[in-house]
C-alpha cells in the first residue's frame, strides 16, 4: 500500500510538473480587461424606525404603525407585500429609558421602484410626523444578467489589448490559458453611506396645484475586471 502511494504521489507530482511545463514553454502575454455599465436602481429599502419617544409618550407603537399604513396606501404603497418588519426576532426588545417612562420602538423595511416612489414616502410620512426615515440599500434587478453581459465585454476588451500588442510583431493571439474574474462588492448593494441622492424636493406640473414630490438617485454602477493569459501564435 506504501508503494502505490509512493507511486501515485509521484504520477501527480510529475503529469503537475509536465502541465506547468508546457504551459510556460510557450509564449504567452498576461493582459486585464475592464467593462462597465451605468443603471438606474429599481429596489429601493427604506428602513423607518418607529418610537414613541418621538411623540414623547403621546402616541404607542401600534398608533404610529396604524397611521403610517394608511399614509402609505394612501400614496400607493402594497403594504402587505411591500411593508415588512425589520428582525422580527427583536421586535419590540428596542426600548429607550427616560427617567421613568419606557419608549418602545419598531423598525421596518419598505421597498419601492423608483425615485419618485421613494419621495412620496419620505415626504408623505414626514406630514404625519414620523421623520426617523433613512434609505438603507439599492440594487437592480437584472443586475446579474447585466453582470454576465459585461463579462463578455471585459473579455474582449482584454482581447483586443492583446492584439495591439501583437499585431505589429505578425503574430496572432491564440487560446487563453487562464481567466481570472476579480469578483468586487457591487455598489449597488451598498449601504445608506454610499448611496448617493443627487437631487430632492417638489416638481411643478403644468397646473400649479398639482405639487409632486421628486427624488433622484446617482445610477449604479455594474463592472467586471478579468485578467487573462493567452498563447501567443
């Protein structure tokens, strides 16, 4: 048993070695290539975080949640699919002491589309008093479709780096031998700090008495970085 190790380490060691050989004894030439794409995110989440603190005692959790999910139907919010609880298993530990009196408090995730849906919100829930409202997270929905149609790009990219600098020595890139993807944190799973809101405030229609709220956000960027090695022929 001894002896088929020994030999079966030595068979792995050598086909290793004989790999590493032939593909260094050819020529070659490492290059990177770079894509990228600019989208406009469409999953927004707002967290909103309720306390009767804010009310100073006046009005329970309940009655803020109760006037909130009006306010948000009102302004064309799903709240039963849209309109979810932030940790449920902490829900109503979160307790704030003054003196005496104990606040409760509540947080919540709401999604939304687009930027002007984002407004409605902040400002229709502003008017009821609830101002603890803050955006934690953008994304786009295709963005790992988008992701693979950039990889593509970024590959021939690489490509055609590799070819201005063969070309003027006549001689062609062949096969790629290696493909590294640099795989980075997407910024569009970013968090409020890195979202970016590049205007905010009321846009006038035609008719004056009909005020609409406007948001909008800096477009996502989506990248993909590959470095590549390919035969030279």
């Amino acid at each position: 048993m001894k002896h088929l190790f020994f030999a079966l380490l030595a068979f792995i060691t050598i086909n290793s070695f004989s790999q590493t050989k032939i593909s260094t004894d050819k020529p070659f030439i490492d290059v990177s290539g770079l894509a990228d794409t600019l989208v406009v995110p469409n999953k927004i989440w707002i967290n909103v975080l309720l306390s009767e603190k804010d009310s100073k005692g006046k009005k329970s959790v309940e009655d803020l949640e109760n006037e909130m999910i009006l306010k948000l139907k009102e302004i064309g919010i799903n709240t039963e699919k849209d309109v979810s609880v932030n940790d449920m298993s902490s829900n109503f530990k979160n307790y704030i002491f003054k003196q005496n009196d104990i606040f409760k408090s509540k947080s919540y995730f709401i999604l939304v589309k687009n930027a002007s849906e984002t407004a409605k919100v902040f400002i229709g829930l502003e008017k009821i008093g609830i101002s603890n409202v803050r955006i934690d997270k953008i994304e786009h929905t295709d963005e790992r479709k988008i992701k693979l149609l950039i990889n593509g790009k970024a590959i021939l990219n690489a490509k055609k780096t590799a070819e201005s600098f063969t070309k003027p020595l006549n001689q062609k890139v062949g096969t790629a031998l290696q493909i590294t993807n640099n795989e980075s944190i997407s910024p569009s799973r970013a968090m409020m700090n890195e979202v970016v809101v590049v205007g905010y405030g009321k846009s006038k229609s035609s008719n004056d008495n009909n005020i609409e709220p406007s948001v909008e956000f800096e477009k996502i960027k989506i990248s993909s970085f590959v470095q590549v090695r390919f035969l030279i022929e």
